[in-house]
C-alpha cells in the first residue's frame, strides 16, 4: 500500500516541484543539476529509500557543485531519519 502511494506521488513530481522543495530547504539547483535530481528521483527512489544509495550519491557528488552536494545529503539524512518508521 505504502509503495502505491509512493509511485503515485512520483509519477506526478515535476521539475517545479523539486526546484521549490529544493528552493524551500536552501538549496539553489543549477538547471542541469536539477535537472540531474529530478531523473534520480523518478528512476531510483526504491534504491533512495530501501537500498543502498551510495553509488547514486557518488554520481550526484561527481555532477554537482560540492556545497550543493553537501546540502542534498544532509536533506536526505534528516528526512530518512523522520521517515525510517514510515518505511
């Protein structure tokens, strides 16, 4: 049921909305890069959320800016941890 929801949410994200919730937690994305963000999200979440991300999170460190990296990572810990009783 929970993964339902998820893909239905995922299949509804836009571009817009990553750049606002990007926008609203401090990170400014350059065109590309969230461009970059967007394609992971829809194409790789289970990984994001179940699996081991860690090669998704090596391409991110290679393709964006290092200050930009850092504020997606740490976005992505503090929401993993909100969410661990959720998964």
């Amino acid at each position: 049921m929970k993964d339902k929801l998820i893909v239905d949410y995922i299949n509804k994200l836009s571009i817009r909305d990553v750049d606002d919730f990007a926008k609203k937690n401090g990170v400014t994305l350059k065109s590309q890069e969230l461009e970059l963000v967007h394609k992971i999200i829809k194409h790789q979440w289970r990984t994001i959320l179940y699996g081991n991300p860690n090669p998704i999170f090596d391409e991110l460190k290679q393709k964006t800016d290092p200050n930009t990296y850092n504020k997606i990572i740490n976005l992505y810990s503090q929401f993993k941890n909100k969410m661990t009783n959720y998964l």
